[in-house]
C-alpha cells in the first residue's frame, strides 16, 4: 500500500474524509501490524480512487485513470514488463523530455529516485491507484513464467537473476542486500553513488537469508 501510511490517513482527516473519533475507534480493534488503509477499503469506508487522488493531490502530482484509455504499444514495448511488475509502474507515454509513468505511491521517494536511473532517462510521475494499477499490468503486461506446483526454488533463482539484471543495467559495481525485519532492502553502488531500489518481502528471499 502506502510508505507513509501516518501521513496520509493525516490528509484524509484533514480532507474532511473521516474524523479523528473514528480513525480512534479503529486503531483500538486492530493490531499494531494491520494496515488501517487497507481496513478503511476493505470495510467501504473510502474507495482506492479517491485515496489515491487524495495522496497525489499533496504530493503535487496529476491523478489518472489508467484503464480509462489505450496505452500505445510503442511505450508499452519501452520498458520491460517484469520491471513494471516487479516495482508496479506503468509508462503512459513519451513527450520527447520523459516518460510519463504512473505509480501508486507518491510518498515511496526511494522508488520514485531509481525509477530514473532503471530506464536510463528523465520521467514525470502520474499517480493511479492500486486496482488501476493491476487491472492495467495483467492488461499491458501480463504474466507469463509459470513454475511447477512445489517448486520453492525457481521464485528465488528469478529474483536473484533480476537483481543480478537490474545491477548490471545501472553499471553497479556493488550490491548490498539489506534484510529488515519483513522485508529486504538492495542497494547498488553506481558511479560512486548509492541507489536504494524498491523493497522486496523478506519471504520471496527463502532460505538465501539467515532466519
């Protein structure tokens, strides 16, 4: 869902979208671990659209329907589809500056940084939101690798070659892998820079990392 969960359910209140009685009341019947965003979705309190138009409203970002118009293939065909996936962005289009590429997040500073240096030019940041989003990536880039019933290596084998991929297309001369407490970080170091890449679910790493 969102990074900065604290801070958007601030600019929901703040947006007169539910009061600070309720958000009270909701926090009591949940666990520290529970997504209050998710709960207030799930339990028709707000829809996805319009916390996503509330999210991109003070994010100084354009709002856009994804699955309301038709992508041209050429822009689909300029970015790799487990890239879109993986990271969850979608090209829109090109005006000859940047690609115009809608996200879910626009408080993800970490993804909205190395989304640049992935497609090796400028981009402009739309934001949709997360339906949208997967309604519009099973369309323009669905999936296609299958692995066997049981096969608890071939998820990892993938990701470790998409790691090794991703570093080899930012020129890295050095990855490290951050493990967190549910999640796993990766960095690569690029011309004497440091680039932080979207978080992984530590679970996707198995039993490459320590438990």
């Amino acid at each position: 869902m969102y990074s900065n969960e604290d801070f958007l359910l601030q600019l929901l209140v703040e947006a007169g979208a539910i009061d600070e009685g309720t958000l009270d009341s909701i926090r009591m019947q949940l666990s520290p671990l529970d997504n209050i965003i998710e709960h207030l979705i799930e339990n028709k309190y707000l829809t996805p659209e319009y916390i996503a138009q509330i999210a991109a409203a003070n994010s100084g970002l354009e709002y856009v329907d994804v699955t309301s118009f038709e992508i041209d293939p050429s822009i689909i065909a300029s970015v790799k589809g487990e890239l879109a996936r993986r990271v969850r962005f979608l090209p829109l289009g090109d005006d000859g500056f940047s690609l115009q590429v809608a996200i879910c997040d626009p408080f993800d500073m970490q993804t909205m940084d190395s989304l640049p240096q992935f497609l090796g030019r400028d981009v402009s940041f739309f934001v949709t939101s997360e339906p949208l989003m997967t309604k519009a990536l099973e369309k323009y880039y669905p999936e296609k690798k299958e692995f066997a019933k049981g096969d608890t290596e071939g998820p990892i084998i993938e990701l470790v070659d998409n790691m090794f991929n991703d570093a080899h297309e930012m020129r890295a001369s050095d990855i490290h892998i951050e493990p967190m407490e549910d999640r796993v970080r990766l960095r690569f170091a690029s011309t004497a820079a440091w680039s932080r890449l979207p978080t992984t679910p530590r679970n996707c790493w198995g039993r490459l990392l320590p438990v």
